[in-house]
C-alpha cells in the first residue's frame, strides 16, 4: 500500500466520481481506476461499489476511510 493510493481513496470516496477525484488530484483517470484496483487487491475486499450513479464506500470501505483519515 502507498501512500498515494490511501490519498487517491479518500479523494474517491468523498467525491463520489472518479473523474472529478482525478481531476482534483492532477492524475488520469485510468492511472487512478489502476491505482485503486491494486489498493483493493492489497486490502483483499472491495472499497467501492460503482454504479451508473457514481462510486460509493462499501461497509468495509467506510470502515478503511475511517482508519485511512486519522
């Protein structure tokens, strides 16, 4: 786990959208779906559920934002 990817997870999950998260964070958006798919290898569960709607925190990913933020 990186650091980068801890920023990029928080970034995700509090603005909903991937796109704007990349934008916010002066990244591609390809380079942070990439980035957030190995975070969620490394963790072994799921941290989003997407949707048409957007991305939102799974339980456990609300859980990790909690740790993640401190």
């Amino acid at each position: 786990m990186e650091l980068s990817q801890l920023r990029y997870f928080i970034a995700v999950a509090k603005l909903g959208n991937m796109s704007k998260a990349a934008e916010t964070l002066f990244v591609s958006q390809p380079n942070l779906s990439t980035s957030i798919k190995t975070l969620e290898e490394s963790l072994g569960f799921h941290i989003f559920n997407r949707s048409a709607r957007g991305i939102v925190p799974t339980t456990e990913g609300k859980m990790f934002l909690k740790s993640a933020e401190i």
